[in-house]
C-alpha cells in the first residue's frame, strides 16, 4: 500500500517541480517587465529635463517668434510626453498587479510542492521504520527459536 502511494507521489512531485518552476519563470518575467516600464517612464522624465534645459539654456540665443514657436512645440511635445508617461503608469501598476498574482501563485506552487516533498519523507521513513521492525522480528525469532533449541538440547542431555 504505502510503495503504491509513494509512486503516486513521486509522479505528483513531478507534477508539483513542473508548475514551481513555471510559477518562478512567471514572476520572474513579470519583475522584468515592471523593471522595464520603469525604465521607460525614467528616459521619458529624463528626455523633459533635458528638453527643459536644452529650451531654457537657448533661449536667450533664439529671436523671440523663434522661442514662441519652439516654446509651443516645446509645450505640444511635453502634453503627449506627460500623457505617455501616464499611460505607463497605468501599464505599470497593470504589470505591478499581475506581479502580484504571479508571486502568489510561485509561494502556492513551492508550498505544494513542499508539502508533497514531506508527505513523500514521512511515507520513506514509515517504510523504513515497517522493514526495521519486521527486520527486528525475525531477528527476535530467530533468537527465540535458538533458545529454544538449546534448552531442548540441554534437556535431552
């Protein structure tokens, strides 16, 4: 019975080790995604303050119908920068959830997993402890027997 079970186990740790193991790629692919949208939000901030720098540093160089039109490009191109930076943000907390659920999903798997790891121990060591003690057994008659021998013996003498 518990050989039976024990290789019904060793096919669900298989089974347990498969879906740890997808349960880990997925999160991990998930942090590389919210490092990589962070990422972007960060060079789109960074292209606005260079932008910034780059209009006020010249804008003493440019006539002033120049500096109105490059201050008006200026301002259409920072509206649809902070218009995608929010459509990251979005993106971002979207990733952020999903992170979220994978994480779960990996401590549900390893703790499964887990689980059938020591459920498999418990079931080795009670086959152990079952042959240990038939192992014993014999051996307890085997003396017995050889006792009973002998005291036959040292009767008949």
């Amino acid at each position: 019975m518990s050989r039976d079970r024990l290789i019904s186990l060793e096919k669900l740790r298989k089974l347990r080790e498969i879906e740890a193991d997808k349960a880990k790629k997925n999160f991990a692919r998930s942090l590389e995604k919210e490092k990589e949208m962070e990422d972007c939000i960060d060079n789109i901030n960074n292209d606005i303050n260079n932008n910034e720098k780059i209009i006020r540093i010249n804008s003493e160089n440019i006539n002033s119908i120049e500096m109105i039109n490059t201050i008006l490009s200026y301002n259409n191109w920072l509206l649809l920068s902070n218009n995608t930076i929010k459509e990251k943000l979005i993106e971002l907390e979207h990733i952020k959830n999903n992170t979220d659920i994978y994480r779960r999903d990996m401590i549900e798997a390893n703790t499964l997993l887990e689980s059938t790891n020591k459920l498999i121990s418990n079931i080795k060591m009670g086959i152990i402890y079952s042959e240990d003690r038939k192992l014993q057994n014999d051996i307890d008659d085997i003396a017995r027997n050889s006792f009973i021998d002998r005291k036959v013996r040292h009767l008949k003498i």
